[in-house]
C-alpha cells in the first residue's frame, strides 16, 4: 500500500472515532460497535496485519485468559 492511500486511512480514523460518539452518545450502540469494527478493520489494514495474524494472537489471548482463570 503506497504511502498517500495510509495517510488517506489514518485521516478516516479520527472521523470514524467521532462519529462513533455521537451514535453511541444516541443511544445506538450496536451501530457504535459496528463502527468500532470498521475502525478496527482500518488499523489492521493498515498496519498490514492478516486476518490469520489477528486469529492467532486472538488464539494466544484466549488461552492466557483461560488459564489465568484456573490458577484463580
């Protein structure tokens, strides 16, 4: 990905954050949550982070989760 289509994603952020707030301010907070995810989908884009990548650490953070609730 060239560098102007990164910067024209990070620049989306910051209005995606907003909006976020304001439709969650309104009590809508399911669209909140999609629009976490759109946010989410950017960040990982742009940082060039795979869907396998992102499965595994979810993978590995399960687990360390799983097992810290055992030893409790």
């Amino acid at each position: 990905m060239d560098e102007l289509a990164i910067r024209y994603l990070r620049d989306v952020i910051p209005v995606l954050t907003e909006q976020r707030d304001i439709v969650v301010a309104r009590g809508a907070r399911f669209a909140g949550h999609l629009i976490d995810l759109a946010i989410m989908e950017l960040r990982l884009t742009i940082n060039e982070i795979s869907e396998e990548e992102l499965s595994e650490l979810s993978n590995v953070l399960s687990d360390n989760w799983v097992a810290g609730k055992r030893s409790n």
